[in-house]
C-alpha cells in the first residue's frame, strides 16, 4: 500500500481546471489562459493588503532601530528574495548588510538549482545563525507551499534570537500561523501548469517583496515625493538619473546639475539640501542628519507642488 503524498492537499499542487487543455491551445489561447491566471494572482495580492502594510510597519520599526531585513527562501522563492536585497544598495543607497537575502544551496543555487537543498532544516537553521540574529532584525520566510523544511529551519532560529517574523505563502492553510508574527497567505490558486510555483505563486510573492521594501525606503526617508533621492550614481546611467532628479528638485539646469553632484560628493539628497539652503557639504550633511535623512524635513519644503506642476497639474492621488 503506498503512502499519501504530504504534498498532494496543497493548493500550489493542485490541478488547475481552467487549463486542462493547454496542450491543444494555439500560442495566443494559452497567453489568454495565462493572462486570465494573472489577474486571478493580482485580486489575491490585494486581498492581503492590510497585512502587507502590517508587515511594511514591522519592517520600517525594525529598520530604524538598527535592525536588519533578511529573506529566507529556497528554489524561485530564495532567488526572489535575493534579487529583492541585491537591488538595495543602489536603488536606495542602503549598506549591503541591511537588507540580505539567504537562499537554500547558497550562492551556488542561484543560477542553477541545487537539488535538495530546500530540504534541509539544519542548514536553513545554520544560515540563520552565521548571521547572528538579534531581536531588533526581521526576518522574512518565503515560501510557495508554507512548507519549505529550509526555511522552517531559518525561522526557527531567528526566532530563538527574539527577532521578529513574517512569513510570506501561498497556501492559505499553512500550518505556521502560531510560530510567526505575521502571516502574508497568497491564496493564488493553482498554477496553469499544476505545481510550476514559478508562475502565478512567484509574481504574487515578487510583488509583495516589492511591496515590503519599497514601502519601507519610502517611510524611512529614501525617497523625496517620488524621487529616488538615495540613487547611487556609480553608472553614467544612474548619474544621468541622479542629474535629472536634481534638476527636478531644484530646478537648476543639467550641468549646473553635474557640478553640484560633484561639490556633494555624489550625494543628491546632500546636494538637494547644499542647493535649497546655500549650505556647504558638511552643514548640509548634519542638517541631513539631524532630519533623520528625511530632504522633505531638511529643506523645510514639499516637492509635491513642484512634481504636480511640472507634470501639469495631475490631480492628487487618492488618500
């Protein structure tokens, strides 16, 4: 008598009724299928709304109190997180240990899967611990089916340091709802092709790890209106970026721009400040400092009517 797979009941496995034909389908159908699949995906992101925002809180406190982000994740779950703390540094000028991303296989695993990996508690727990976790960081198990042994192990050790949980999934039912602090249940659906949780499951889980860091820059100053004030210009790309934002914020012109970016020593939020105040570097960098790197705070002024007139006079978002 065979055994019942531990796995068979979980929504991520299941077979998807409205693609039961897939293979018959012309490229076009199956796009349409898929497509149909996604707007299913974006209806169950915004169904956890109020927890993203819950977790967004958890993670901002936790930041500003000199706590880290870590993502734990195995297979298209580990890299998502990855990916997610790779882009920091430079899109929100953060040090690269703020924000981290542990993934079953290690380094090995990203480009290539390691097989079995996400299988093994202890090494989920293991790579918790090099990190040496305190109560002031988070972390943030991702997991498609909740049942990643990797990642269970993680947590379990994060939580033995007092650090804070979040736990992000896409079966609804996963049984970890008393081990974290917070629950992000994706209720998807199942996939287009049954078990492929690279599909529907991983879009849902990159647009709430989206969410969580985006959000989180923006509480804790990273960003002035919609302006990516903490850019590091270390591409001809991003200085171009971090010229045109300056010239923006204060309206000087594109070389003005560059000179200013220079005296402030590539800093645009410092030479956001140096311009609105006539400060030197150093008085701005305090004045930044002081303002808890907040430009909006520093220079005493809201970019939002500047941004509305320049784009001509859009009517202001919904509060």
């Amino acid at each position: 008598m065979s055994l019942p797979s531990k796995w068979q009941q979980l929504p991520t496995e299941a077979i998807n009724p409205a693609s039961l034909n897939i293979d018959k389908l012309a490229s076009a159908d199956i796009i349409d299928v898929m497509l149909a699949e996604d707007r299913k995906m974006l209806a169950a992101v915004s169904r956890e709304r109020e927890r993203i925002a819950l977790a967004v809180d958890i993670i901002t406190q936790a930041l500003r109190k000199g706590g880290r982000l870590v993502f734990i994740g195995a297979g298209t779950s580990g890299r998502l997180g990855v990916l997610e703390a790779a882009e920091m540094p430079s899109t929100f000028g953060t040090q690269p240990q703020l924000v981290q991303g542990l993934m079953a296989g290690g380094k090995a695993a990203w480009l290539q899967a390691r097989q079995g990996s996400e299988d093994r508690y202890d090494a989920g727990a293991r790579a918790v611990i090099r990190l040496r976790p305190s109560k002031r960081d988070v972390f943030v198990g991702v997991s498609a089916s909740g049942t990643t042994p990797f990642v269970r192990g993680g947590l379990a050790a994060a939580r033995n340091t007092g650090a804070r949980i979040v736990f992000v999934t896409c079966d609804p039912g996963a049984d970890l709802q008393t081990f974290v602090d917070l629950t992000i249940a994706l209720g998807v659906g199942p996939e287009v092709i049954a078990g492929s949780t690279r599909l529907k499951a991983a879009s849902a889980t990159k647009l709430v790890l989206n969410m969580l860091t985006t959000a989180t820059m923006i509480r804790t100053g990273k960003t002035y209106g919609n302006l990516m004030v903490d850019v590091q210009p270390t591409s001809e790309k991003l200085k171009d970026r971090a010229r045109r934002i300056l010239m923006i914020a204060t309206g000087i012109d594109y070389e003005a721009a560059g000179r200013l970016l220079k005296r402030a020593r590539g800093n645009v939020k410092v030479a956001i400040v140096m311009q609105k105040t006539g400060l030197p570097f150093p008085r701005a960098s305090a004045r930044l400092r002081k303002a808890n790197g907040l430009v909006r705070e520093a220079v005493g002024e809201d970019i939002e009517p500047r941004l509305r007139e320049l784009l001509g006079a859009v009517p202001p978002a919904r509060e």
